[in-house]
C-alpha cells in the first residue's frame, strides 16, 4: 500500500464514498455488447463496491482502527479521484 500524507488520508476518511466519487465518463450500456456482464449485474457489483468502502470508512472513523482504512484504500480502484490537492 502507498503512503499517504496527512492531509490525504484526512480526505479520504471526511469523504462519503458515493458514484459521485468515481470519474465514470462511460455508461454501464456501453459495456453490455461485449457480453461479459448484463447491465443489472455489472451495476449491482459497482453498488456492492461502493457501500461496502463507505462502510469500511465509518468504521475507521469510529474505531481509527487503521485495518479498515488499509482495506478501504485495497478496495478503492485507481480512478477514484478524491484526493485532489
């Protein structure tokens, strides 16, 4: 895992993890010809995503018990862009 400064972290840990998060300038319909997800799918597997990282970061922010940040960043994938400094 990669260091983070202060000020990241902070950052990360004060922002509800939402869709609004990620940069997805492209619709889950754009994905459904290649035939490796029906819509429905590859949407609830994003929604899992994104409840289960918000979930992970209130329970860091209640116990600062720095296992549930480490899996939140593990989970995170490398577009989310809420650390903008």
């Amino acid at each position: 895992m990669r260091t983070f400064t202060t000020e990241e972290k902070e950052l990360i840990i004060n922002t509800p993890i939402t869709f609004e998060c990620f940069e997805m300038v492209d619709s889950f319909s754009d994905y459904d010809d290649l035939g490796l997800y029906e819509l429905g799918a590859l949407y609830s597997d994003w929604e899992s995503l994104i409840k289960t990282s918000e979930e992970l970061r209130v329970m860091y922010l209640q116990s600062k018990d720095e296992r549930y940040f480490i899996e939140l960043v593990r989970l995170l994938p490398s577009s989310y862009k809420v650390v903008k400094l």
